[in-house]
C-alpha cells in the first residue's frame, strides 16, 4: 500500500455504503413512478420479490398497522401487482405474491443493477469473491442488529407523559 491509497476506515465505508443507499432509492423511485406507486408501495414489492409473504409480515417490515398494509395490500391488487393465494397451513391468512407482470417489470428494472454486479464480480479472483463476501455478510449482519431496536417498541415509551397533557 502507498501514502497515496486510501485506508479503509468505518467512515469510508459508512460514505460509500450511503452513496450507494442514495442511487438504490432514486432508481427504486423512477422504478415506482413507472408503475404507478408510491415508495412505499415499492418497497413492498421489493420484498415480495423476494418471496410472498402474509399481509401482518409486509405490516411488519413496512412499519405499518394492520389497517395500514390491508390498505397497501388493496390497492396493489387493485393495480394489479399483487395475488392472494390462501395460506397453506393458516386458514385465516392469506399469503401475497407478484403478479407475473410485475414480476417481470421488477426484474427488468433491476437487471441493469444485477448485470453491472455481476460484471464486477467476474473480474475477481476466488480470494476476493470469499473476502468480499465475508465483508457483505458482516455489513449485513451489523445493519440488521442497529435496526432490529428502533423496530421494538420502546419498553418505556408511554411511561413519561406527554408534556402538555397532563401538566
């Protein structure tokens, strides 16, 4: 290494790591506008890309009551991006999945990201694949567990009064 390379530091990679959060969100921006749908329509449709789900489970990742992802959920049926199918073992639940259609616009729509990945990742020898997984992995792991707190609702959070009413 010379005096001229950078040094890999948390900042770095908390900057880069931003960077690349900021062009994930603009592109899955242009990507919604195109189907017609809010953000957080979309990002529901992100994880259901990733596999179908029950309505309190999209709830769950969405931060969003039981009302609001049966409101979410009806309107992407509506629009057609979404099924229900019954839930193989909770008669009371049904499961959500993509539509075939948006399926296919969704995968589309990330082909450019997944392409360029991969062409990255072509170029790197075996050592690297493992060290760069290892990294990922890690980084993931790190992000899940400072997210997993602000997700628990706060064991005191209705314990302090709410200044102004009860003064």
């Amino acid at each position: 290494m010379t005096d001229e390379e950078p040094i890999l530091t948390g900042e770095m990679i908390r900057r880069l790591l931003y960077r690349r959060d900021v062009a994930v969100a603009r592109h899955r921006s242009a990507l919604a506008r195109s189907l017609g749908i809010t953000d957080v329509e979309m990002q529901a449709l992100v994880h259901l890309a990733e596999a179908e789900r029950s309505p309190s489970a999209i709830g769950a990742l969405l931060d969003l009551s039981s009302g609001g992802a049966t409101a979410l959920v009806q309107r992407l049926e509506r629009a057609g991006h979404v099924t229900r199918t019954p839930h193989p073992t909770d008669r009371r639940s049904t499961l959500i999945r993509l539509s075939a259609g948006t399926a296919a616009r969704l995968e589309r729509g990330e082909s450019q990201i997944t392409g360029g990945l991969d062409s990255v990742t072509r170029a790197f020898t075996e050592p690297q694949r493992i060290a760069v997984t290892g990294v990922l992995t890690q980084l993931v792991t790190l992000s899940e567990e400072l997210a997993a707190p602000a997700r628990t609702p706060s064991s005191n959070a209705l314990a302090r009064p709410v200044p102004g009413l009860w003064a």
